[in-house]
DNA sequence: TACTATAATAGAATTATTCCAAGATAGTAA
DNA sequence: TTACTATCTTGGAATAATTCTATTATAGTA
C-alpha cells in the first residue's frame, strides 16, 4: 500500500480505491488472473465496479509496463502484474498458469531464413503439462 | 485434390463441397489464416457458406491432428494447416506471422521447481519482431 | 476550498465464437 | 441404382470477451 501510493504518485495515474483495489490484488499474484477474476475480486469490496473499470485499469499498466498479457489460453487473456521476461506453463487438464524463470534466449538462435525476414524483438515460451493435483485425480 | 480424397476417404470425414473447398485453401497454406480469412475465401466460390461450416471444419481437422490453433495474436484464433511441431514468429506491426522450423527441445529444460509441479508434454515458442515490408514503412 | 483533468459507472455496442433447429446430402448397403 | 441415415450445412439466435459512450464523480493540485 505504502509502495503502491509511493511508486505510482505523481505520475499521472490517480490512485482511486478501485485501482488501489486492483493494485493489492495483483501485487505479487502468480496466478494469472483474467478480467473476470480480477473483477470478481474487486467486487467484494466495491460491488458497483465495472468491467470498464478493470480493463481500463489493466490497459493503463499494460501501457506503462507495469503487467504483461498472457496469451497461452486461447479462450481467455489472463494478466501478469510481474513484467519481467519469463515464461509460463499450462496445465492442459485445469488451466493453470506457471510461471518459468529461466532466459532460454541464448539457444534461441533462428534459422537464417527467418532472421533475412524478420527482425526479431523477443521471444516468448508456452509450456504444457499436467499438473499435480489434475495428475492424482486421474490415477 | 486426389490426395485429400484419398486421405479422409473411408475416415467418417464426409467430403462436402465446403470441406473441400477448406481443404483445399489450407493445402499448402503459411499464412496461418484467421476464420474469417477462411470465410471469406470460401465465400467467393460458395456464397452461402456460413461461419458455422468454417468453425465446424476446423474443429473437426484439429480433432483430427490435421490442424493447429495458435495463440499468438492476442485478438484472434489463426489455423495451421501444418501439424508437425514448429514454432511461430509475428511482425508487432502488420501481424504477419511467419514459421519457425527448428527443434528447441533440447535447449528447453526446465527448472527443477517447476518439474516438480508439472509433468511437461510439450512447448511452443513465440518470437516477436518487425518484418521487412515494414522495417522499409518506417525508415 | 475550488477547479479540472481524469476516472468510474451502467449499459449499449462490437467481435469472436458457439449453439440450435430445420432442411440437405455423402457415403453405404441392399 | 435406390433408399436410408448419420452427418453436414445453413441462417440466425445465443454467448462470452472486450470495448465504447455518455454521464456523473472525484483525485490531485493550485
Ligand atoms: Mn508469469
Ligand atoms: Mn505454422
Ligand atoms: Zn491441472
Ligand atoms: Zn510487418
């Protein structure tokens, strides 16, 4: 709270208590959340919140570099408030989102015919797994 | 045409025209094209398709492992007539999205706390950049 | 304390995708 | 060939995710 207010103050993004709701909500949050997960939280405290206002919220982080979209589900973007380079891994049988903190781009090196095209900007891994608990149901 | 015959006769696949027509569009195909790019190909010989018959043949190849969705656009599903393991590079500015063949897997080892949560079945890379008709836009 | 640029809200609009019910037809078997 | 039926196609409605809009509220500042 004291960070969040410090860190974002004076920079032209007003700390409303929604924001700041959504700001404890994904400070240190590892589990991807989507819009809805986030709005659903939100809601608890602020029932009339909208989801206007949540993705508004996450479009203004997104553009300073503050949360990251994540695009390994393909039904739904999910949200990741820690914007360092990493990866992540999915559970096929839940949905579950990992994160991966390892900088593979020293092997990522790309055939010759697709650097004479592109030039490449960054890279970013998609794991998929099947996780602990979805691995017990099924034994 | 006489391969797809061949290869989805006698399989519970019935060869419509309109599957045909998809087939034949996907043979081949890199541009990894959206529904709506198949639509509207589609369209221009079968005026009367419908989205559905796009959706409904899509999903039908995928269940199949004739087809792949990918991910990497976050603002729509795009198809791969091309199953085999690849992996995908798209321009950040047009949205063109390229091919990466080349196998990783060896370089991907994964961290041992994340071994421990998720029993990995498979990766897929995105790399990001600019390709070359829009490198010359810009300069 | 007052002002104003910015944000919150409800609800409508948009877009991608799926569902549904009715009518057609591909493939098979007689 | 012909007839049968499981599967397919279609238009349009339904759903779900996301964005837009007009109005009202308020955070930050002077
Ligand atoms: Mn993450
Ligand atoms: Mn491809
Ligand atoms: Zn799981
Ligand atoms: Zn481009």
């Amino acid at each position: 709270m004291e960070r969040i207010v410090r860190k974002y103050r004076g920079k032209g993004f007003k700390l409303t208590p929604q924001r700041i709701a959504i700001l404890k909500f994904l400070e240190g949050n590892t589990n991807h959340p989507t819009a809805e997960d986030i709005y659903t939280e939100i809601k608890k405290k602020y029932p009339t919140v909208s989801f206007a206002t949540v993705y508004n919220t996450v479009q203004a982080l997104r553009d300073r570099g503050e949360l990251l979209e994540i695009t390994i589900d393909p039904e739904r973007k999910h949200f990741d408030p820690n914007p360092s380079a990493h990866h992540h891994i999915m559970c096929t049988g839940c949905g579950k989102i990992g994160d991966v903190f390892f900088d593979y781009s020293m092997s990522l090196g790309l055939p010759e015919e697709v650097t004479r095209e592109f030039a490449v900007t960054g890279n970013h891994i998609d794991f998929y797994g099947i996780c602990t608990s979805c691995r017990e149901k099924t034994s």
